[in-house]
C-alpha cells in the first residue's frame, strides 16, 4: 500500500519535462512502453492533473511511434487531448526527429504529414517540414515545389506587411496636411496656430519620409 501511494504521489507531481527524463533513461522504445504501460493505472486517479494525464499519452505515444505502433500511438494522442490530424502530424515528427534513420524514415513521415493536410497548409512552418520530409525521401522535384510555395508566402507576407507600414505613413502625411492647413485658418481645436503648424510639418515630413524609404 505504501508503495502504490508512493507511485501515485510521483505522477502527480510530475510534468512532461520530468516524464521525459525519466522514460529516456531506457534505452529502447519498447523498454519506455513497459515502463510506461505499469504506470497507466495509476494515471486515470481523479488527483493526477490534466496536464500530467496528457502529457502522460503523449510520451507513450512517441514511444509506440518508435517502435512502429502508430495505430496504438494515434490512440495514446487522443487520450492526450491532440485531434486526428494533430496526431497525425505529430507521428511525422516524431519519425522524422530519429536522426540516425532520416533516409529510412523519410517516405513514412512525408505520407504522415500528407494524411495530416501539411501540404495543403499555408503555414510555412509546417510546410518546411513537409520539405524536408520529401528531401529525405529523395523526392526532390516536390520538395523544390514546397520550397516555393514556402518562398510565395513569404513574399505576400512581406507584400502585406509593406502595405500595412505604407498606409501608416499615408495618414500620417495626410494628417500633417491637415494639422497644416488649420495652422492657417486657425481652425485647429486645442492648438495654437504656431503648435498646428509645427505638428502638421512634422507629420507630413515623417509620413513621406517613411512612404520614400519603405518603397526602397
């Protein structure tokens, strides 16, 4: 009984970075799935955390990853909280992240991130690792094509972002028309003729300095 409150009290207490330390003392996956599998009793007591619990599954999921159990492995990432297409992407990393069999593994995480809708994603981040999937697995004519897309999204990033800032000086210099004009008749609220003025020279100044240099 002591030693049962013992276990218990240990995965309370414990997070993924703790989990992880632990489990990766094992040398094989399968080592970390016996481990892990004796303690999966202990997880479903109302006193463990959510976090724990998820962090639990996610930790034995990787390992039924490694040892080719992605089935039981999509299982542990549902019980972890990740969506289909979460887990699905997550089995890609998980395969990919296993540096001494890249080229073995390339194709297995590439058709992973597939049927997870990587490359139907506009998120660059998720893309480049679709890339490198499909470099791994010697597909280079897609791996190129994703490069691209990669680089277009990017550039309509940067496209925007240059359209954001253009806008911005674009008032401020409209703005110094205006605070200069009320200089001039004097009808300017709360503002002396001289102050209008001052800040109306300083607004269209800056607004068509940054108009000249954000177009360089």
């Amino acid at each position: 009984m002591i030693k049962f409150k013992k276990i218990i009290i240990i995965i309370i207490i414990m997070d993924k970075k703790e989990i992880l330390k632990k489990v990766n003392s094992f040398k094989s996956d399968d080592a970390k799935i016996n481990y892990l599998k004796r303690l999966e009793p202990k997880i479903g007591v109302n006193s463990v955390t959510s976090e724990t619990r998820e962090a639990f599954y996610e930790v034995l999921g990787d390992s039924y990853v490694g040892e080719g159990l992605e089935s039981n492995a999509k299982f542990c990432y549902r019980k972890a909280g990740l969506t289909e297409r979460e887990s699905l992407e997550r089995i890609g990393d998980v395969i990919i992240s296993n540096k001494s069999s890249n080229r073995r593994y390339g194709p297995q995480s590439a058709r992973f991130y597939e049927e997870a809708g990587l490359n139907k994603s506009n998120d660059p981040e998720k893309l480049l690792k679709l890339a490198e999937a499909y470099e791994l697995s010697g597909q280079e004519d897609r791996a190129r094509y994703i490069q691209r897309r990669i680089e277009k999204l990017k550039r309509k990033g940067s496209d925007l972002e240059n359209k954001v800032v253009s806008s911005i000086f674009g008032i401020c210099a409209l703005a110094g028309i205006y605070f200069g004009i009320s200089g001039m008749t004097g009808a300017a609220i709360g503002l002396t003729k001289a102050s209008s003025s001052f800040l109306g020279v300083l607004l269209f100044v800056g607004g068509i300095a940054g108009l000249f240099f954000g177009r360089r």
